[in-house]
C-alpha cells in the first residue's frame, strides 16, 4: 500500500426500505416474480473509506449516477464503478493496463453499465476482453449495453456458467420487465470464451483465476493479481460495514473457501462484489458473519426467526433488508425431483 495515496473515504449507505429493497432483490437473483415498477435510481453515491487500497474519487463525476474510484499500482490502473443503491451496489472493475482495459462485470441496469462503458471511453484504450465472475444477474445483465458499445471484446467466463445463463437467465430478465421496464436487459448476453484456472498475462498484467464452488454463488471466479497485490474476490467476501447474501445453506463450505482465500498470504487489498474494496481483515469478518449465519440456520424454524436473529447478531451492519431477503429464499420450499421410471 503507498502511503503517498489517499485512502477512500466514508460511502454513504442510502437505507431502503423493506419492502422497496424486496422489490429490487427479487427482480436481481431470482425469476418469476411479479413486482410494481420501481422509482427513479438514488444518485451519486460517495466511495468509502473500508481500510483497504489507496484511491481517488474520480473528478469528472458531474451528472454521472455512480461513483469512480481509481487506485494506481505502479504502472497499473483499478478503476471501480460503484452502483447507486437500487444497483446493489454492484461494481464493476475496470482495469487498465499498458495498452488495453480489462473489464469484470457487467452491472444490474442498462443505464449503469452505460456509464460505465462512457467511462472506458474517455481512458482511450480498447477493451480486450470482458470477464463474468458468476451468474447472479446483478452482474450480467448489463453485459448487454458493453457488448454493443464493445463489440470486438469477447466475453469471457468460468466453464459452466454460460450453461447456467442459457437455462435461466431469459426467465430471469422477462420476471424483471414489470419492476425495471427499459432499464433491465433484454436478451442474456451468453459468454462465448472460457476463462481458464491459472496464471495467464493479460497486456502484461499477471492474473491468477481461481475456481470455487458453493460458497455465496454455486461457483465463482476469482483473481489474483500478484504484481500489484490484489485479491479479486467478488461475491466470496462482503464489507464488515453491510450484512452478507445467505441465499443457499452453502454455510461450511463457503466457510472452507473463505479459510482457503485467508491462507492466501500478501494480498492486501481486496476487490469485492458489492461496495469499495476492502482489506484482508474483511475475510475474518466474513467468516464470522458465515459461521454465525450457519448457528442461526440451524437453530430457527423458519425465515422469520432467521431474519430476527441474524440482524440482532450484527446490529451494526448496513444493508439490514439484505437479511429478510436472504431468509426468504433460505426457507423457500425446495423443489421435489420426480423419479425416472
């Protein structure tokens, strides 16, 4: 970390209300539910101080619905692109090498991911290849608006999640049509490209991608990047300022990956899913918060009691809807698998 930069400073976190973030959330993660239209997005979120990379706010921000960072490693560019809150607060990393930018995630809604393609265009590089980290909608469906706007950059993902976006991603974007209307995809952008486990150089950045399943997401992408120290950790790791997804009872094993990501030495900064980056003291959190979920889980009768304790245990977490969220599709009745006769 270089003590000359700036560290981030303090997001403010817009509260939405209960029933307005079971609106969004629904729409984001799961197909199938019919939800009244949403309101106008909340503006210009602020970055946040999490302790963790050097960055900057950036300048040229007037009009523009979220928010930049930029942290300068050596000759090496993030730049991060917060969401406003009715966007999860998804990010979207830009990263900008010698000759050429690196893109991960693709953003919720259609004008966020126009901004951040807006934005790619002023750092006067071409885009080489865009990366899915999994298949939560809330990363891929503005994935739509960056192939248009970059229609030589192939999209690139983990093997088996183009498969995941073709059996449920249609269903998926037509549940959102009466909540977000204009402003959600319209067609599932499939990656073409499989992005393979290991060391590969990109514009002479070193990446590291690593494969884990059963954690937050049933299987997700991550990437090291050795030179500059960064941990790309997407939804495996949340901020300590904001509860966590608990969608799927993946509690002990989520645990073991996040013991796995821990045992990863001299990465310092860590580039997250949801809110600015974090550093490594955010993987302890998140165990904490997993393993408590898990004692929870296990202790209450239904999405009601889950709820209530979750949120007593981390009162002081942002993001509380999160949580009633989460329980929801916890306790959801499972489906039973007929029999082949």
């Amino acid at each position: 970390m270089q003590s000359s930069h700036s560290h981030l400073q303090r997001l403010s976190q817009a509260a939405l209300s209960r029933s307005r973030f079971l609106q969004l959330a629904a729409g984001a993660l799961v197909p199938f539910i019919g939800l009244p239209s949403s309101s106008a997005a909340v503006k210009n979120p602020e970055p946040a101080q999490n302790g963790a990379a050097p960055g900057t706010k950036d300048a040229a921000a007037s009009g523009r619905m979220g928010a930049i960072l930029v942290s300068q490693f050596g000759p090496v560019k993030i730049h991060s692109y917060l969401s406003p809150p009715d966007g999860f607060h998804v990010n979207t990393q830009m990263i900008e090498g010698p000759t050429a930018v690196v893109i991960f995630d693709g953003q919720l809604l259609l004008p966020y991911a126009d901004e951040v393609a807006s934005y790619v265009q002023t750092l006067g590089k071409p885009v080489d290849r865009i990366i899915l980290s999994h298949a939560h909608t809330d990363h891929w469906s503005g994935l739509q608006i960056l192939t248009e706007r970059f229609p030589d950059a192939r999209v690139f993902a983990l093997d088996g999640i183009s498969d995941q976006l073709r059996a449920r991603g249609q269903a998926r974007l037509d549940s959102f049509r009466p909540i977000y209307g204009d402003r959600i995809a319209t067609k599932v952008t499939v990656p073409t490209q499989t992005i393979a486990e290991g060391v590969q150089r990109i514009d002479g950045i070193t990446y590291d991608f690593k494969r884990f399943v059963d954690a937050e997401s049933d299987l997700q992408l991550a990437a090291l990047l050795p030179e500059q120290k960064v941990l790309m950790v997407f939804d495996l790791v949340f901020s300590p300022n904001e509860h966590a997804f608990t969608v799927v009872d993946h509690f002990d094993h989520w645990i073991t990956v996040l013991e796995q990501l821990k045992a990863i030495q001299g990465y310092d900064t860590l580039v997250i899913g949801h809110d600015t980056p974090v550093n490594r003291s955010a993987v302890d959190s998140t165990i904490t918060y997993v393993k408590r979920a898990n004692e929870i889980h296990a202790a209450s009768a239904d999405a009601k009691a889950y709820s209530a304790s979750l949120k007593a245990a981390f009162p002081d977490r942002q993001q509380a809807d999160w949580v009633d969220f989460s329980a929801k599709l916890l306790y959801a009745p499972r489906p039973v698998k007929k029999a082949h006769l």
